[in-house]
C-alpha cells in the first residue's frame, strides 16, 4: 500500500556515469563522473584550438582578423601561465622517470603509516620533520604559486588542484590503497585550508548569482509539505520534535566548513540522520526514493546557505574518490539531483 503512494522515484542506475564505469556521475559534468568528465573535456581540447577564433580567415582570404590575433594571444598567454605553474611543482616531463626512495623517504612513509584516520594534527608534525621535506616543500610551492595566481579562471585553479592530487598520490604510492586515501584527505585539507578564501565563490564564476537564484525558489516552495512528498512524518506541534532536525542542522553547517572533505562529512552526516528520522517514522526499512523524498523535504525546510556554492566548491576542489565511489558519494549524488 505504502509503496503506491510513493510520488518521487529515481532509478538508481540514473545516478552512475553514462560511461558507464561504474562510479557516480554529477549534473555538473553532464551525468560523467569526475575521471570521464576530465577525460572527455582534455580530448575536446587540441579540436578546439584548431577550429578556434585564431583560425578564421579574413573576409578578403588574407591575413587573420585583428580580433581573432588578440583572441590567440590571449589564449596563448592563458596556456603559457598555467603551464610554467606545472612545471613549477612536478617538472616539465609529463611522465618523468621514477627514482628509488631514499632510506630518508622510506622512514617517513613508515611514519605516515602509523597514523590514526583522521590525525590531521599528528600529520602535520611528521610533515614539519627533515625526512618529509620533498612533500612539505612540494606542497608550500604549490599553495604560494596558487595564491599568486588567484586571478587565474576558477576552472583552470580546479585543473590545477586536481593535477596536483594525482602527482603528489605518487608520493604515498607504497603505501595500502586505503592508507594512501588517508594521506590523500589530509593533503586535501592542508591545501583546501589555505586556498578556500582564493578559490571559494570566485568572482571568474556565476555562484553567488546562482546562490541568490536558489535561496529564492527554495523559499518559494516553503509551502511543501512533508505529506505531499509522501515523507513518513508524525506531526507533533513542535519544531523540537521534528526527527529531521539534525539532518537540517548539519547541512546547514557544511557552509561554516573550509575543506572538501569537511564538507561531505556534513552531507554525510545529513544523509545519514534523514535515513534514521524515517526509519523513526514508519515501521518499513526506508529505501532510495523515500531517502530522496526525506532529503527534498531537509533541503526546503533548511534553505542551507551558498548551497550552489558549497556543492561546485567540492566538485572542483574535492577528492576525486570522495565523489566516484562509496557512501559519500551516493549522498553526494543524490543531494545534488
């Protein structure tokens, strides 16, 4: 009976990549998940270039427009910048030769290892020791030139960060996949920490419009109730009662955080107290559409400032991990349906 009233229904293969590889993909990247999206927008990239601005002839067949000349140096000098800062942090080779760690890198990696999920702050101690100082000095390049560049699109900062990720996950490569996921978090939040006042609602994107824009439908649909979103709700007559207090109060709270990662722990955290508000609700286990269901309701009732906001800042500055795969990125996907 219950499963005839449900009105929301995803089919939950809508969620994953349309390449299908098999991880979450996202609205932002037109339903491709982080590595096809990446993958498809680079291969585009030398078609573009050719068929270009630069490359369109002058109305008589002579010499190109002046505007399209300036279109190409433009591009040129964009091109110029963002290299010279790769080469800057991993060299000019794209695939340089690996070397042997040193018996130095070796003890350190040991030290690495020993760390309890989460130990941001013992992390940074070994990072500040002698033998880990490749990877400090790698990161402290990386964050000045990131701030002197501030100015730069915030799609091209997004590049950059996340060619960084890939180069420095080299540097715990002989470490346990999961151990090297750790390492990869705390590395996230050390860069994240620093450049979110740079990279956070940048003024090269429409953001803050589309924050203004979001917060005006949401608070346009403040007459939705649980019970038209076939949301299992016992209504008490008082807003402490309301089960899904706590998800409404950590979603509001990813906004207050810095790092990605930070902030699909709210989502996290959100998704996980919607599920035990229904679960609180009605006698049934609830599945994937009454979650949605929950969630539209948390969202409506929160109105979670810079919502757009927060969900770009982790797409482009997260882990890609964090979004392809796992709990959190099925959390993820969903809020950002």
């Amino acid at each position: 009976m219950w499963a005839e009233q449900r009105g929301i229904h995803v089919d939950q293969s809508e969620l994953l990549c349309k390449d299908g590889c098999g991880y979450y993909g996202n609205p932002a990247w037109q339903g491709y998940c982080s590595k096809c999206w990446r993958v498809r927008t680079r291969s585009t990239q030398p078609d573009r270039q050719e068929y270009g601005p630069s490359s369109c002839p002058s109305p008589a067949g002579g010499a190109p427009l002046t505007f399209s000349k300036f279109e190409e140096k433009k591009n040129t000098e964009k091109g110029r910048r963002v290299n010279t800062m790769r080469r800057l942090f991993w060299g000019s080779s794209p695939s340089p030769p690996k070397k042997e760690p040193s018996e130095s890198q070796i003890a350190a990696l040991k030290a690495f290892q020993s760390l309890q999920p989460g130990d941001f702050t013992n992390f940074l101690k070994l990072l500040r020791r002698p033998a880990s100082q490749n990877l400090q000095s790698r990161c402290t390049a990386f964050l000045n030139t990131m701030e002197a560049y501030h100015d730069l699109p915030v799609e091209k900062q997004s590049d950059l960060v996340q060619d960084f990720y890939q180069s420095i996950a080299g540097h715990f490569g002989s470490l346990p996949e999961e151990q090297t996921v750790q390492m990869m978090e705390h590395i996230e939040k050390l860069i994240m920490t620093r450049l979110h006042k740079w990279v956070f609602c940048h003024d090269s994107s429409d953001d803050e419009q589309k924050d203004l824009v979001l917060q005006r439908r949401i608070r346009a649909l403040k007459w939705v109730t649980p019970k038209m979103l076939r949301v299992p709700f016992k209504e008490e007559g008082s807003e402490a009662s309301d089960p899904f207090l706590t998800a409404i109060t950590a979603i509001i709270e990813m906004d207050a955080r810095r790092t990605p990662q930070d902030k699909l722990t709210c989502v996290s955290k959100c998704s996980q107290s919607v599920f035990q508000a229904l679960a609180s609700s009605s006698s049934e286990p609830a599945n994937a559409d009454d979650f949605l269901s929950g969630m539209i309701h948390v969202v409506l009732k929160a109105n979670p400032p810079r919502l757009h906001s927060n969900m770009q800042y982790i797409i482009r500055f997260g882990l890609p991990h964090s979004l392809m795969a796992g709990e959190s990125g099925y959390y993820f996907t969903n809020l950002c349906c």
